[in-house]
C-alpha cells in the first residue's frame, strides 16, 4: 500500500545485499579455514557462526528475489493499516 510519501523510482537492495552476502561467505570461509589450520579455535568457531549467519541472509535475499517485484502476502496477512494519528499540515486543524 502507497501512502504518498515513498519515491515512485525507489528500487530495492536485493542485489545489493546478494553480493555482499556472497563477499561474506567467501571472507568467513577463508577466516573459518584460516584460523582453524593456525590453531585458533575461538576465532575459527566465531568465523562459522559468521559464516552461518551470512548464509542464511543469501538464502533469504534468494528467496525474495525469485519472489519478484510484485510479491504480496496471502489473505492470512492482515493489511498494514496507518497511523491515525497523522499531523496534518501546518496552519490548518
């Protein structure tokens, strides 16, 4: 739902967060393997928990990009209803 006030030419960071995601599996692989060969296991385990962590965000973007543009939720998704309570413009009530 528009309300008016977003860019019609706005364009989401999926893409954007692809590839950042994909730079951070490759930086904490390397850590991950890195640490673990020089006998570093602290740091080797904080590497994978990083390693998890960005793979889940690519597997997430994934999915939303093959959503498409033009996702909407099913009928169990209640609408997003806006504030009532908006200031209207100064000067007039």
């Amino acid at each position: 739902m528009r309300t008016g006030s977003e860019p019609s030419t706005a364009r989401s960071p999926l893409r954007m967060r692809l590839w950042l995601s994909v730079w951070g599996v490759a930086w904490a692989t390397f850590g991950l393997v890195a640490f673990w060969v020089a006998g570093r296991p602290g740091w080797a385990a904080a590497c994978g928990v990083l390693l998890l962590l960005v793979a889940v965000d690519l597997l997430v973007v994934i999915r939303r990009i093959r959503q498409g543009p033009r996702y909407q939720p099913g009928r169990d998704v209640p609408p997003y209803d806006p504030p009532q309570d908006r200031p209207g413009p100064p000067g007039r009530r």
